[in-house]
C-alpha cells in the first residue's frame, strides 16, 4: 500500500523546500567507497533489518552504507528535490510500480544497471510477470524484489453453516453479502476513504476481476466503459447495503472483521500476520478470540484471483517492490549492493514481513528454488514470530504464490505508468467511490466523474 508525480520542469521551484531535507542525507562523494540508499520499509524493525544487511554487504566488499529512512508518501517530492539539487541517492528499496514509473519518465532510472544485475543474476530466476512489470520497450527499469496481492478474507465457518459457495466471483460475493448481512454482522467491509489511495487499490481489484481498465490499448482512459459502470454499480451496492456506513479506512475495515462484525474483507495480504494474533497493536477482538488468539485466523479463507460477469477470467490485484538504480549513481558500487540483496540478503529482506513480501525471485540457477524455500519457512508477527507455514494453510500459501505470478495493473501493460502514479497522488477514483458510497451520485455518474477527472490528469501530463 504506497502512494503526485511532479515533472521534471517543476524541480526548481521546489528545491529551495528541499534544502531542509536534503542536508540530512547528502549524498557523498561519487567514488564507490560510500553509497546512498533510501528505503521506503521505513519502520523502526525493518530498519534495524536493513542496516544488518548492509552491514554484512559493508563487511564483504568494504564499500559503506548511508541508509535512510524515507516514508512513501514523501517519496515523490524527496525524489524530484534531490534531482534538482544534485543529490540523488544510489539506489532506492521498496518501490512502488508507480513510482518506478514517474521516475522513469523523469530520467531518473540507470535501467542499464539494473538490466545487468537481472542477467548477471539470470532472468529465468525471477517471475516472469514481475520482469514485465518492471520493463518498458526492453529496458529493466527496476530489479522487482518481491510483491504483496489484494485478499478477499471470508469468514469460512459462516459461509458453511450458511451453505455458501467460496467468493471468487461477483456473484457468490453478492449471494453472500445478502444471506449474511444483519444487525451484528456486516457482509462485507470495504475501503470508501476518499483520501487514501488504498480505496482505490480495493476498488482496482473488483474493477480488475471484471475487464475494467484505467485506460484501453489505445492509452485512452476507459473508466466509463460497460465493465467499469459495472463494477462501480456492484462496489456501490455493496458498500451502501452491506458494509458499515461512514467512511471506511484501513484501519476501520480491519477493525470491524477482527471484531467479527463482518463476514468478508478486501484487504492486503499484510492483514495475515496480524490475523493471526502476532501484532500486539492490531490484535483480533471477537469473542471468541479472547480464550484463542488463533480463532478467527483459522476460521477464515483466502480468495486471491477473481471474476466478474464481463470477464472471461478471474484477474488478481497486486503490487511490486524493486530495488532502483538512479542516473547519478555510483553504478559499480550500486550494482553490487543491489546484487547483494538478490543472493545473500535477500531471504533476510523478505523475511522481514513475508505475508506481504512474496519473492520474486525463486531461487538461482544452482538452486531454482532456494527462495521460495526460504519463505516458506520465514517467520511472520511482530511481536511474536512463527513459521507462516505453520500459521496458515499450504492452500493459503499457494494463494499467494498464484496471485503474485499473475497479478493485474491498471495503466502498466498500457505504458501509462506515469499516469498511475499521478492517479494515486489526486485519487480521482476514491473520490468518486466515496460520493456513491455515501450517496450523492449513481454508479454511472461515478464511472463518468472518475473518467473526466483522470483523462484531466492525462492530458496535464502531456
């Protein structure tokens, strides 16, 4: 869940605000003794993860580590203020398919040493969607490092006692909101923000499993197409009959199925840990939970991939993580680092969080399944740690390895990063899931508002 793109036009405009950030983490000298890296797993644990492995990378190559912590909404104006002020980092960690995107529109990417790091590292160890994901008219612009997909969780012993079919399409969801929806419990809990761009990653997973693309082939935006009205008309009809009302955030929608008030959820697949009791911040609240931590974890399904009416298969939301490479980095020095989090560093990385840091890369050419070895056997939580593979079901294990390999985006296969990006800076669309949530305009209206505003954001790039 990362988050509008600024042109390259606008940098010195926005240097002088810079200034005060910038001098924190100057960048040193361009010898390759000493690199810069930012990382956007900016959380005091994943850190102090982090820096062990760049001290480990510091201890084989003797070439230093400045890591900074920098937090995804920041990303954008940090990236565009250091451009202007001469003072890229070497590489950046975590980054969002969008952003890699802004920044390869901006000139910014060194896809040449990121191409060599994927061939030196051999192409056919990593997931061919994630290669794809990653690349623009043959230039690797990134080294994707590991992806998190978009979860429907369902309440599986309600949907027993209930005799009801597995939600994996518009359908079954429908069928099961209705039967299950009451005064104690909600059928289904969905993002309505209008301000967080995780509405619009919820909302781009049901649009996603009915055909309905930000743009078409063509790089037209097509938010007003059949499919679209159709999916804003069934995201309308849940959230306004069968979720709670108000706006509902991130936090809200956990909350209302941990407390078991609700017998669906769209959510990251960052929710399992914390489902499983391992988070002492976010910990379950049903009844039930109170004597076993461990209820409402092995009372629920997983459905990664899902279909709608005007779809001939079921699509999968995701996101993908990469290790970038900028213009003005020390490319040697870059390149090993980046390698090192591919071979030696990398189950520690990704062992950070696993439920939300599927490889993607399976393992090397010696070994093509050393990787996903290792995080099968990685531990999840925070406050407590346990083997996912003992926390949760192979099932939901091959849910996850399916839903990374064939994940959808909107405006990514189209060439339209740089739209995306800026979509999720002004979030059009949950503006406008917001409005029919709450009331004020239909589902058509909703598609054309979404449609109008985004190709305004088009034609303002252009």
């Amino acid at each position: 869940m990362r988050r509008t793109a600024d042109r390259v036009k606008a940098l010195a405009v926005i240097v002088a605000a810079a200034v005060p950030v910038l001098a924190s983490c100057s960048a040193p000298e361009r010898d390759g003794s000493t690199i810069t890296v930012w990382s956007l797993e900016n959380l005091t644990e994943r850190m102090a993860v982090t820096q062990e492995i760049a001290d480990e990378f510091t201890a084989e190559t003797g070439i230093r580590v400045e890591l900074v912590a920098v937090e995804e909404n920041d990303l954008s104006q940090m990236i565009m203020s250091a451009a202007a002020a001469g003072q890229l980092p070497d590489v950046i960690g975590a980054v969002p398919l969008g952003s890699v995107r802004q920044m390869a529109s901006n000139d910014l990417l060194d896809s040449k040493t990121a191409g060599r790091v994927v061939d030196d590292l051999d192409p056919a160890t990593f997931s061919e969607r994630a290669l794809d994901l990653t690349s623009d008219g043959g230039d690797q612009l990134a080294v994707p490092s590991d992806a998190w997909t978009q979860l429907l969780v369902y309440r599986t012993d309600l949907f027993e006692e209930a005799g009801l079919p597995a939600p994996t399409t518009y359908d079954h969801i429908e069928e099961a909101a209705r039967t299950l929806h009451g005064s104690e419990l909600n059928g289904i809990s969905l993002a309505t923000d209008p301000g967080d761009a995780f509405t619009q990653q919820s909302f781009e997973y049901l649009a996603l499993a009915n055909g309905c693309e930000l743009v078409g082939e063509s790089g037209e935006v097509s938010l007003d197409s059949p499919e679209c009205r159709r999916a804003f008309s069934f995201y309308g009809d849940l959230t306004t009959d069968y979720a709670a009302s108000g706006a509902q955030t991130v936090d809200s929608t956990r909350a209302t199925y941990f407390s078991g008030r609700s017998a669906m959820i769209v959510w990251s697949s960052f929710l399992l840990d914390e489902l499983a009791g391992l988070r002492q911040d976010a910990l379950p609240s049903c009844p039930e939970c109170a004597d076993d931590p461990r209820w409402l974890a092995e009372n629920s399904g997983v459905v990664n991939a899902m279909r709608g009416p005007d779809s001939d298969e079921p699509a999968q939301f995701g996101e993908v993580t990469s290790w970038a490479v900028t213009t003005t980095a020390h490319s040697g020095s870059a390149r090993k680092f980046v390698t090192h989090m591919f071979d030696d560093g990398y189950p520690d990385w990704f062992g950070m969080a696993p439920e939300g840091k599927f490889p993607t890369r399976n393992g090397t050419p010696d070994d093509p399944e050393r990787f996903q070895r290792a995080w099968e056997n990685s531990e999840i939580g925070i406050d407590h740690r346990e083997p996912l593979s003992e926390v949760f079901s192979e099932q939901t294990g091959e849910q996850l390895r399916q839903g990374a390999e064939r994940m959808g985006r909107w405006g990514i296969p189209q060439g339209q990063g740089e739209l995306v990006g800026a979509t999720l800076g002004e979030l059009p669309v949950p503006r406008a899931v917001n409005a029919q949530a709450t009331g004020q305009i239909g589902a058509a209206e909703a598609a054309r508002q979404a449609n109008e505003d985004v190709a305004a954001i088009q034609n303002s790039l252009q």
